[in-house]
C-alpha cells in the first residue's frame, strides 16, 4: 500500500530506489492442498502470478526483475510433477514471448544449459535471441539454477587460468569473481521478496545478495498479486541501509 494517501506505487518505487528485485516463487503446491485441488493448479495459478509480477515491475519502473523459476534441485521432485512444470514453462514461453517482446521486456536465462531437453534448450534460446536488443524490463528468469553450482563454477574457470599461467591468483579480487558468474552486468539485487513465509534463501543468488533487503511475505505465490508487490516495494522504502557501514551509501558497481 502506499506511504501516503497521494503516494502512486511509481513515486514508492522510485524513491525506494529498488533497481533490481528477485522473487522466491513459493508455496504453489501448498496453495492448491489447501483448497483441495491437485498440486498442478497450484503451478498453473503461478503462472498467472508471474505476469502479474512482470507487469507490476514495469509499472513500478523496476529496471531488472529475477524469478527463480525451477532449482537445480527441483529435479529431486517426482517425475510427474517435473514433467508438468516443464510443460508450464514451454506453455508460457510459447504464449508469453510475443507479448513481453512487444513490451520491450529483455529475456535472461541464468543457470546451467548443460543436460536440458533440447525442445526447452531451444525455447530458452529463443527467448533470449527474440528479446535481446529490448530496452525496457530485465527479466532474468533463474532456470535450472543453484547458487552453489554457480560460485563453484565460476572458482573452477578461475583455477584454470590460473593454472594455465594466464592468471596471478593473487589478483583475484571480489570484481573478477563476480565477473565469472552467470550474469556479471546484472547489478546485484537490492531486495529479495520469498512468499509463503518460509525466511530462507534456498540456494538462491547466495554471492549477489550479500546487501540484499529481504522480504517474506505470508502468501503463497499463486496469491501474489500487485499489492503484494507494492507492500514489499514499501518496506523496503523504510530500510536504511548500511552496506556495512555507517552510512547509507551503497557500494559503487559497474554496470553495463
């Protein structure tokens, strides 16, 4: 809701600053038990919370929005429930794409390609070649992605430079780290939203959300609508934030 009677949710999330914000999408399954319904319609209703997130976010002039669409660790699911949220995520890409593309929204697709079925390999890639010169929303949709995954990767490219003799270790420093990591011109995320009321991160964006404001909202995502987002744009607005400082200033990073 909006700090004051006359306050738009453009004018809270401009001062809030919120430049990128990353989204735990949990508690589908858990929404449909609750009304009775097979886990399937949780995910589906989900889907539904996703356009309303991505349209929320370019309401609220949010240059980059993360989903965490599906874990590394997601696969663990049975194969019933997995084969459906594949089939969610082709049914959406397939439906979706055109219309974020004429919303001038940019597709990023982080997490690792490596073992995809080749139809989803082939969706993801199209929807990154379609979106590519957009200039509008940044959604990076987190596929396949664990954090722990893409720090270890990133430790291993440096070990070989350095092993090869092209790299001193010593300078290795946080700005080249994070350079190897899945999407180094992302600025890292100011504010972390998870629904469902768990307060964990789950293995999601452990390096960039060092800084990170985090938001745990008492819904599940299917309920996820653009008051939801509104509420946690607004307590993030009431954050002060260090940086591990006295101060407010935030670290200066580089971004293309």
């Amino acid at each position: 809701m909006p700090t004051s009677p006359t306050e738009s949710p453009r004018s809270t999330a401009g001062r809030c600053s919120a430049q990128h914000v990353a989204v735990i999408m949990d508690g589908n399954g858990r929404w449909a038990q609750a009304r009775g319904l097979p886990r399937f319609e949780g995910h589906r209703r989900g889907v539904e919370a996703v356009r309303v997130a991505v349209k929320s976010a370019i309401e609220f002039g949010i240059p980059y929005l993360t989903i965490y669409s599906f874990s590394s660790e997601n696969w663990s699911r049975s194969a019933e429930e997995v084969a459906m949220l594949m089939g969610l995520l082709k049914r959406y890409i397939r439906n979706d794409l055109a219309e974020l593309h004429d919303a001038d929204v940019k597709v990023r697709v982080i997490g690792m390609r490596a073992g995809l079925a080749p139809d989803i390999a082939a969706l993801l890639d199209e929807a990154e070649s379609l979106t590519r010169a957009n200039r509008g929303l940044n959604l990076i949709v987190a596929f396949n992605y664990g954090a722990r995954s893409e720090i270890v990767e990133a430790a291993r490219s440096l070990a070989r430079e350095a092993a090869e003799g092209r790299l001193d270790p010593a300078a290795i420093d946080a700005d080249l780290f994070a350079s190897r990591l899945d999407a180094p011109d992302v600025p890292d995320p100011d504010l972390i939203i998870r629904t469902s009321g768990e307060q964990r991160l789950s293995n999601f964006l452990l390096w960039q959300a060092a800084y990170a404001e985090l938001v745990f909202l008492p819904i599940h995502w299917p309920d996820f609508d653009r008051a939801a987002f509104e509420s946690a744009l607004v307590q993030f607005a009431a954050r002060q934030r260090r940086f591990g400082g006295a101060g407010a200033a935030a670290p200066v990073k580089s971004v293309s």
